[in-house]
C-alpha cells in the first residue's frame, strides 16, 4: 500500500518537472495572482484555464523548493493538451488534509491535490491513466464478503489508477486495501509503532467458504512508516482457493497469527488470522483480491462480486462480516 507523504508528493512532481527541463533557473516571479485563492473544488476548472500564477503562489514552500513557476506553466500547458475537462471524481480528508481527485473527460489524464485546511496546496500530482474497459466488466463467478468484521476504509479501490493504484498491473488489478480511520487517521499514538494504529490485530476472516492453498505465517511485520518488505510482498498471507477456478488473496498478516494451515478447509467468515504490516506494505492494514490462479505472478485478477452488489471505490466505506 502506498501512503501519501505530502512533502514527498510535491517532490515527486517536482523532480518530474526538473527532468523536463532542467536547465531552467527562472525565479518564481512576483505576481498579482499572489493575492488570489483557487478554491479546492475549482482547481481542476483554474488549472485547464491555465491559471498557473495563481495555482503556483498557493502551493506550500517545499512543492516550490523543487518547482520554479516557469516549470510548472510548461508542464501544466502539457498536460492540459487535448483536454475538455476534468470531472471530480473524489474528495477525501487524509489526516491534516483533503485529497481532490480529477479525470478528464477522454478518461486517460487525472489530477491528484491535496488542500490544508488554510487552503495551501500541499501535493500536486499529474498522471496519465491506463483503462481496460473489457476485463471492468467481467466479474467473478462466485460472491463474496470482504474478509473483515464491521465497517472499514477503502484507502484503494476502483477501476482506474487514481482510485487504485493496483490498477496498472494485471494480477492485482481489481485489488482492495482496507484499514480503519477515525478521525481522519488510522493510528493513535506513535506513527512508527504498529501497535498505534487502528487496524493492527485486527481479525482477517474468510471472503467465502474455500480451501487453504497457501499460508505464510513467519514474516516479520515492517515498522510503519519507516521500511517495506518488497522482496515478499505478500508478506504473511493466505491463499483460498474456490469453485469456478477462482483464488482469493488475503495479505499483509501479523506474524504468527495465522490459525489455518495448508490444506485446511474453511467456511465464509472463519477467522484466519489477525490484521499486520508484512511484506509490501507501509502501515497496518488487509490487501485483498480475487485471481484465476494461485500463482500471483502468473494470475489475473478478476473484479470481485460482493455479496451486497456494491462496488466500493476508494474513499467508500465497506462493511465486512
């Protein structure tokens, strides 16, 4: 799962920028435009109009640190190219901020920001958007449940990248990552220590009745915020396997929570373990998708058919068992 550091944010399409062009050394210039605001549900609207001064004297002093103005109209006239308009698609409070998120009208553009309360842009990220419209419309054969008890967050989920940043690769395209929030954060306490955040420990049930696979239950849990575990990016996980030919994939596991084995044979909302931070993952939380194999390198993934018939995006809440 990905989080968004907003400094790290405004870095990212920083550095983006200075690739283009790196040999500039223009100055931000002053402006009258320093004066005004763009509201945050009009920014997608300014951006297309090409209102960059304004946009630009808003965002915070670490997003200009690493982007001159005139880095910022070049690759904003860009990638406004060929544009309509954007619609908005979501907004989200993410701890001290909200995220606004933008796609253009031909669907293949998105616009991600992230606006403080005192309206200072803290993050901006342009995008281009793959879609694959075919495989969006086929769904599982069998239902299922999410593999939680109570309501949860859906921090990824969709069927574009801007909602899911799953989307773009084939066998996790159609992936959920799920956590609890409270407040607008999903930890109390000290952000470096699992124990600090809501979802930590927290029961991981079976999506439907099926048969244990696969079960990894030795992975150390990362410390949040601070290292991933790319190398096993399943990290403690579970693999059922269910009629149709379909595998459900439970991961990110507390080490040595697992209560079922290989070979096991489980019913819908049997407890398989407990909420952790193993494998490829940042902080606390479940990863969940449904494939035609239980090999994930070799498996696509298949857009899941909930038991309730929602299609929950991210920023949805979800309710499981």
């Amino acid at each position: 799962m990905k989080k968004f550091p907003l400094v790290a944010m405004g870095s990212l399409f920083g550095i983006m920028l200075v690739a283009c062009n790196n040999d500039s050394e223009n100055e931000p210039e002053e402006s009258n435009s320093k004066e005004e605001t763009v509201a945050a549900d009009q920014f997608a609207d300014e951006f297309l109009a090409g209102n960059f001064d304004v946009i630009y004297h808003q965002t915070s002093e670490s997003f200009q640190d690493m982007v001159t103005l005139d880095e910022f109209r070049e690759i904003g006239s860009e990638f406004n190219s060929g544009v309509t308009n954007f619609e908005l698609l979501s907004e989200m409070p993410i701890q001290h901020v909200t995220e606004y998120q933008w796609i253009s009208d031909e669907g293949d553009k998105g616009i991600v920001s992230h606006f403080a309360d005192d309206q200072t842009i803290e993050g901006i990220q342009l995008t281009p958007i793959s879609s694959h419209p075919k495989n969006d419309e086929v769904y599982t054969e069998n239902t299922y449940q999410m593999p939680m008890i109570g309501e949860w967050f859906t921090f990824w989920g969709g069927t574009n990248e801007l909602v899911n940043y799953h989307y773009a690769v084939a066998s996790q395209r159609y992936a959920y990552d799920l956590l609890i929030v409270e407040d607008g954060f999903t930890y109390n306490g000290d952000p470096t220590d699992n124990e600090s955040y809501y979802a930590f420990g927290q029961d991981i049930v079976a999506p439907r009745e099926g048969t244990v696979v696969s079960a990894e239950n030795d992975i150390p849990d990362n410390t949040p915020t601070v290292d991933t575990n790319a190398e096993e990016p399943l990290g403690n996980h579970v693999i059922l396997e269910h009629e149709n030919n379909e595998y459900s994939y439970i991961a990110h596991f507390k080490q040595g929570s697992l209560e079922v084995d290989e070979g096991d044979q489980v019913n819908a909302g049997d407890l398989l373990g407990s909420v952790g931070n193993s494998g490829n993952s940042s902080e606390p939380h479940i990863h969940f998708h449904v494939a035609d194999s239980d090999n994930l390198e070799e498996a696509t993934s298949i857009r899941i058919k909930l038991e309730n018939g929602e299609q929950p995006t991210r920023g949805d809440i979800v309710e499981g068992f």
